[in-house]
C-alpha cells in the first residue's frame, strides 16, 4: 500500500500528524507512506521513521513571488510527484491549497474532510471521497480519525508520536530546564518580569535553566533575563530544530508558549508546561499525560481574542497583554513541579 499525505505546515500541525503515521504503520506495517510539505519542515518530517519519502515544495515563495523561475520550479515538482502513483492520497490539512497540491499528484483520487469538517469547506470539491470527523476535537485525535476512516480502521487510545528513537543517544540531565520564550506573535508572549522571577525560582531550586531563542528580539529578551539572574544561559548562536530537539528531549522540564517549539518538547514526552492568553489550547493545546497548557484560573472576558493585537493596549504596543502577563511565576513552576515528579515517580503495579 502506498499513501501519500498531504500537510505542508506549520510546524504544531506537523507534530500533530506524528501519531496518524505511527498509527498507519500499527495496522499496516507494509505500508509506504510519503508526506509533501513546505520545504522549511522537511527536517522534522525526516524524523519519523515510518516516512518512506519526504517531498518538499516551496508554496509559500512560489505564490509570493509568482514569476517565471517559480512556475518552472512548480512543474519540475509537480513532474517529480507525479512520478509515483498512489493507493490513497490524503490531504490532512482541509484547506483550498493544500488539496490543489494534492491534486497534482497521481493515483485514486484524493481523501479528505466532507465540508462540515474542513478547515476551508471549499476545499472538497477537490476530493473524491470526504469523511466527517468532529471538529470540536483536538488537531491530533482529528487528524487520526480521518486516516483512520480513509484505511478502515479505529486509532487506538494511546498516542505515539513516534520520533523519540531518534534521539535515544541523548541523556537526560535531571537538574536542566528549558525556557522558550519566543513566539510569533507579541500577544502570546509572556512578561519578561515574571521569566526573570521564574528563572530566579529556578535557580535558587538547584536547577540549570537554558534559554532557547530563535530572532534578535527574543535574543534581547533572553538577554535580559540573563541579566537579572547571570548563572542562566543561552546559546550564542540561533540552533537548528534538530539541536533544538536534542536540548528539549535531554532537560528535565520545559516551559514555552503557544509555539511549534513547546509542541515538538510535548512530542518528544519531555514534561512540558505551555502558557496560553490570546489563543485557545483546546483544539490545537499541547497533548499527553506529560503535558499541561496553563492559563489565568479566572479568564478575561475577551480570553481567547485570537488576535496578534491586544484591543486594550495602545496600536503597535510591545507590552504584555493581562491575559498573560497576569500569570505568574510561582503558579508556572507549582505547575512544571508537578509534571516532573509525576514523571519521574516510581511505577506502583497492583494484582
């Protein structure tokens, strides 16, 4: 059997569709399966096992920049996809471009959400067969439904990202914590006040506390962190995902944002703590026993706005919006002390 998925982003959708794949290869370990997706993925896409072929296209720049060198790179790839020919082609993503990608692709028609379930309704009129599945569920049980409806078959409870293999060589260092603090939108980040005392609460513990930043901006914002509490450290150049993936599944605990990077440390079964304002865990939150998506106990009545600008904040403000900057530091690390003894108590068995 030969399946070809369709999801080309971001990167919490991609770790999101782990667990379908490790699914597929559960029932039908004969199975091919070969993923297209943005080129700037294929990285972690590569990571999981069970993915036979990594194709990366570049829609992104194409459409931006729509001139003839783009449309000659858009038919050698569509050329190359159409070289293999297909038992299922699936578009995971339910949206208008990701099933034109899937049209170009050969084989026997497409699968994908009914227009009740898709993201862009739309975008069925590209499928030859669509399945209802809830979409008042969490991105991965979805995702997992619907591959589990195209192939006949009822994903199991239990998830399985599946990539942890990979970093096996990697020791765990009980004492190392992980900070992510940046994210890409200003009203998901939290008070650079409350990562101080955080950092400081975390120090004073015993524990090591690495920042990871990936822009000039979060750079400062480690920077002064760093500042207030110096034994914290961060790395002096901006790290591959793969070095990335290395710290977070060798720390003891990470704390993040509403970003790909808290989402891949949840993958990788690192107890992980994700701090939540402006946008809403509960579709596309962090997922597992290890896991924990933390938000103010009395929510705003404007939680979640969805919004990259906070209404109560002067335009272009880089100020911390309340729903985040009213969490604070002592209820973060309660929260992360908890998930780490879970993970670390000892396994009682009983008759």
């Amino acid at each position: 059997m030969r399946i070809l998925l369709v999801k080309m982003s971001s990167m919490g959708d991609i770790f999101h569709t782990f667990p379908a794949i490790s699914d597929i290869k559960n029932h039908f370990p004969d199975a091919e399966i070969d993923w297209v997706v943005e080129d700037s993925f294929k990285e972690i896409v590569a990571w999981h096992p069970q993915v036979r072929k990594v194709i990366p296209l570049q829609l992104r720049r194409w459409v931006k920049q729509r001139d003839k060198n783009s449309w000659r790179e858009f038919k050698a790839w569509r050329q190359a996809v159409r070289s293999e020919t297909y038992d299922f082609i699936i578009d995971a993503q339910g949206l208008l471009k990701s099933a034109f990608i899937a049209k170009n692709a050969r084989g026997n028609g497409i699968d994908g959400y009914d227009k009740n379930s898709a993201r862009e309704p739309v975008s069925r009129w590209f499928y030859k067969r669509t399945h209802a599945v809830d979409k008042n569920q969490h991105a991965v049980e979805r995702t997992r439904q619907l591959v589990g409806k195209i192939l006949g078959y009822t994903p199991e409870p239990k998830l399985n990202f599946g990539i942890n293999q990979n970093f096996a060589h990697i020791k765990k260092d009980p004492r190392k914590l992980i900070f992510i603090i940046g994210t890409s939108w200003v009203t998901k980040l939290w008070a650079t006040s409350e990562w101080q005392d955080l950092t400081r609460i975390a120090l004073d513990a015993g524990f090591n506390v690495e920042i990871i930043w990936g822009s000039s901006d979060e750079q400062a914002i480690a920077d002064q962190i760093i500042n207030a509490c110096p034994e914290a450290t961060r790395p002096a150049q901006r790290l591959s995902i793969t070095t990335i993936a290395e710290k977070l599944v060798g720390a003891a605990g990470v704390i993040g944002l509403d970003t790909g990077f808290s989402h891949l440390a949840g993958a990788l079964e690192t107890p992980t703590i994700a701090l939540y304002g402006a946008t809403s865990p509960l579709k596309v939150g962090l997922i597992g026993d290890h896991t924990r998506n933390l938000q103010l106990s009395e929510p705003l009545d404007c939680m979640p706005c969805h919004k990259r600008q906070c209404k109560w904040l002067p335009e272009n403000s880089r100020d911390t919006p309340a729903c985040m900057a009213n969490i604070k530091a002592a209820v973060v690390w309660s929260e992360l002390q908890q998930l780490m003894h879970k993970a670390t108590a000892p396994i009682t068995l009983t008759d």
